[in-house]
C-alpha cells in the first residue's frame, strides 16, 4: 500500500501537496551509478495514484479536516484540489559530513533523477 509521508494542505489556495521523507542514511535513496534508486520508482508510483485516485485522495482529506475541525476546534479551510504546480517532492533529513560534500546531489544527478 502506498503511504505518503507528509501532506501539506496551502490554506490561501486550499491545495494539497505531498511529500515523501527518507532519511539520508536510508538505502532506497542510493544505487550503482547509471541506475535509479529505490526511492525514484517509489515517487513515480505514488503520483501515479495521485493522478489516477485524484478527487478520492481530495474527499478523504476533507473529511479528515472536517473531523479535525470537530474535535479540535481549528479553523481550517477544506482541501479543494491537489497542487498540480508543486509535484510530491523528496524531503531528505539526517544532514552528515558525506552530505555536506554533495554526495546526495552527485548521485542523483548521475542517476537521472535531478
């Protein structure tokens, strides 16, 4: 089952927007040079369910904020639609000296993927 890590809901615009974390020392983030990493296919899946379940991802969230709204007393606004502007993006955390040398820009960069 594909579980996206972190959502973001833009209240001025009323747009969902997601984003997988993975720390710097997980292996789905690194492959042999020329190849993809773990982590890539993973993206790609999941904004193929972003596309293709679309108006039911955005139901689902409106009713978790209904819900949040009721139990909590916040006043949120209710999702509308999903970003289309802000594709589900990779949020890397764990910062180390191998990072602070640009290993992770590097492999990407050889791997195709930014």
């Amino acid at each position: 089952m594909d579980r996206i890590d972190i959502v973001f809901l833009d209240a001025d615009t009323q747009k969902l927007r997601f984003c997988e974390a993975k720390c710097y020392g997980n292996r789905e983030l690194w492959s042999k040079r020329g190849t993809r990493p773990r982590v890539a296919t993973q993206l790609d899946e999941y904004n193929k369910q972003i596309n293709e379940r679309r108006d039911e991802i955005v139901q689902a969230y409106v009713a978790h904020v209904q819900a949040l709204k009721a139990l909590l007393g916040w006043d949120l606004p209710e999702p509308i639609s999903i970003d289309d502007e802000v594709p589900l993006f990779l949020l890397v955390f764990g910062f180390d000296a191998d990072q602070r040398a640009g290993r992770l820009k590097r492999s990407f960069r050889h791997n195709g993927i930014a």
